[in-house]
C-alpha cells in the first residue's frame, strides 16, 4: 500500500496593514516597544487607539501581544472605517470584488489612456457614495493602491481627489492578508467618530496609543486632510486635555506627533503642551513627499504620561 505524503500545514499569515497611509507607524514599531510599560506582556489588558490609519501599530500589538483580550480602534474618517468593518464581516465578498478591479487595471497595463480612464471612472463612482459597503470598500482599497504616493486626502467636499499614479502593476487584492486581517479584527471594536468616544470602551486595565494628524513642519508638509476638517492647534490643545483626564482616570498612553523643534528650533509647541509628561525624540523614516529629496531620516516625538520603566496598573 503507498504511503499517504503528508504535509504540513503553512504557516498562519501575520496580519499586516492593507493600506498604504501618510505618517503609517512601521518604522516606529521598535521605539514604540521600547516605550510600553515595563509589564505589559504579562497584564490581560484592552488596546485602545483612536486614530487608527492603517493600523501598524494595532497589528503589531494583534500579533504580538498574547494577553490583549481585545481592542478597540476608531477613526474620523467614515471611508477608512467601512474598509476595517467590510473586512471584519465580509472578507470574501471583498476579495471577489477585489480580484474584478486588479484584473481589469491589470490588462490595462500597455495602455495609459485607457488606463487613466479607468482610474478616474472609479474614482467618480467611489465619490458619489452611493455602492454598497463592500464595494466602497473594494473602491477605497483600489485608489489607495493605484493613486499617486498612496495618499489619502479629500477636499472640503469630502471628494477623494488624488491623482493616479504610476504603478504598473500594483497589487490591489492581497487575499492572504485580507484573510488574516479579517482573523484578527475579530477580537477589534470599531468605531468611527470623536476620539474621546473611545473612553466607553476601555476596560480596567487599559493602554492608549494616539496618533493624531501630525501638526505639520511646515505649510507644504500638511497631510491631515485624509477626513474633512482640520485638525489645528485648537485640536491638539483638546487632545492633551484628554490625555491629562485618562491620566487622571489611572490610564496609561503614549502619543507621537511630529518634532515641529527640530524644524524651528523657536517652536516649543509641544514641549511647553506636554510640559508634564515624558517627551522621547525618536529617529523615523518619511518616505511620502511630493519632492524625493525631501524624504529621509528625521525626529519625530513620542509622549507618555509614564516613565517607561513603570508597569501597566489597573484604572
């Protein structure tokens, strides 16, 4: 009788972003670590961030952190928020839908007119609102993957209005990766709105990771316009002031923004705000720019209301 071969199964994809996203924390992975409390590996505990983006950091905790027991995640922008829902509930729909606009862009490959067409026709339709959710999100993954720099931004109408870009054949249906992000979202509440919402949902012993639009460096560095509104000095004022009753409630964070001092070294904007708080200067990579020999090495900050040698306490 011939032997049965056996084989192993493959290994379980790790869930990653699905998204390419101005300011996504990847490089940072490694301060943010270095940065948690000291305990934290070994507390059950919720994850909380309310500015979620592509989620680097929310996927990074997903995969490494045994005990979280769940996290919560939130987002202003409606569009991005379907996407992480579409993929919790409806994976394979998603895919199927997927796959039709990777193949279709794909045999356009030779031909930019046809190709440029194509691009601002879905485009159009993404911007009328009006598919289902699972094909909203098929279109917003589908720009993300095909519009110039991956860029998200929206104008005071709230139209996605970012070029195409160059790419020739880009991946637009990442099948194992949906599956593994649709895995681990299961275990994620997902909000969309006002980030001081996020308080309802955390637990006795809970940890927060914000990362807010970034105040920019400068008047042509400014991408927070991924939702419709702005997010000004007014805002990042709210956001200490929420910061300061989590600290106040016994939850632990920690933030990152950008380091508007080491651009102008007379502006203590964050400094003199977080004036009570750790404030950590780190190294980050920004590769999104519309001029390459601006993009490179550069500090970013990273801000807790903890030394990082103390541990994750209960509430």
């Amino acid at each position: 009788m011939a032997k049965l071969k056996v084989t192993e199964s493959p290994k379980a994809k790790i869930a990653k972003p699905f998204l390419k996203w101005a300011g996504g924390k990847t490089q940072l992975i490694a301060s943010i670590e270095s940065a948690l409390p000291k305990d934290i590996h070994n507390q059950k505990f919720t994850y909380i961030e309310p500015f979620v983006g592509s989620g680097a950091v929310l996927f990074w905790m997903l995969n490494n952190f045994p005990t979280l027991e769940k996290a919560v995640i939130n987002d202003i922008n409606e569009d991005l928020i379907n996407a992480y829902r579409v993929i919790a509930s409806q994976p394979q729909e998603l895919i199927s839908i997927l796959r039709e606009l990777q193949a279709e862009y794909h045999t356009l490959e030779n031909n930019e007119e046809k190709k440029k067409l194509y691009y601002y026709e879905k485009r159009d339709l993404y911007n009328t609102r009006e598919t289902n959710k699972s094909t909203q999100a098929a279109l917003f993954i589908f720009l993300n993957r095909t519009c110039f720099n991956g860029l998200y931004r929206v104008n005071s109408r709230n139209l996605f209005n970012v070029p195409m870009g160059s790419y020739k054949l880009p991946t637009i249906c990442d099948e194992p990766n949906i599956l593994a992000v649709s895995e681990v979202l299961q275990k994620v509440e997902i909000m969309s709105g006002d980030y001081t919402k996020t308080l309802e949902h955390a637990g006795n012993i809970s940890f927060f990771y914000f990362d807010p639009p970034y105040k920019p460096l400068s008047n042509t560095s400014n991408f927070n316009s991924y939702a419709k509104g702005e997010f000004g000095d007014e805002e990042q004022i709210r956001l200490r002031d929420f910061c300061t009753k989590l600290s106040k409630l016994g939850f632990k964070w920690i933030l990152s923004n950008s380091d508007v001092r080491g651009h102008d070294l007379n502006n203590h904007f964050f400094d003199e705000l977080f004036k009570d708080y750790v404030i950590s200067r780190v190294k980050a990579t920004r590769m999104i720019n519309a001029h390459a020999a601006k993009r490179g090495e550069l500090n970013e900050l990273l801000i807790s209301n903890y030394s990082h040698e103390q541990a994750l306490q209960t509430a």
